[in-house]
C-alpha cells in the first residue's frame, strides 16, 4: 500500500511540474486535471470515499471543462 501512495505522489509532483512547464494551456489543464485526479484516487484509498467525489467531479471534470472553455475562447499558447 505505501509503493503505490508513494508511486501516485510522485505521479503527482510530475503532472504539477509538467502543468507548469507546459506552453500550450490546454495540455497545461489536462496536466492540472491529471493532479486532481490522482488526489481523489489517494483520497479513496485513505478511506474517504465523499472527498475522493467531489475531487473527481470538480477538481478533475468542472474545473477543467471551465478552463477549457475559456482557453477556446481566447489564445491557445502562453506568449
């Protein structure tokens, strides 16, 4: 059970560092919304089923299609 807590985490910190160094911000959302989903898989494996939910639900799907909603409507690429 740790390996895979320890295997998700650093999954994380690579999907945080990539949102950040991405220059095109759609892959950046994709990037940040793989974040949040790998969060609400370790909230489901530390027992805490509701959290792990509503971090699927908003966290990874809201907030992302909101993102990608605005990013369409305005420039693709960071300058």
């Amino acid at each position: 059970m740790t390996l895979i807590v320890s295997f998700l985490v650093l999954l994380m910190l690579a999907g945080a560092v990539a949102a950040s160094v991405f220059r095109d911000l759609i892959s950046a959302v994709i990037a940040a919304a793989l974040v949040s989903l790998i969060a609400s898989i370790l909230f489901y494996l530390l027992q805490a089923p509701d959290v792990a939910m509503a971090e699927a639900s908003i966290g990874a799907a809201l907030t992302a299609a909101i993102f990608v909603v605005a990013i369409t409507r305005t420039k693709r690429y960071e300058e």
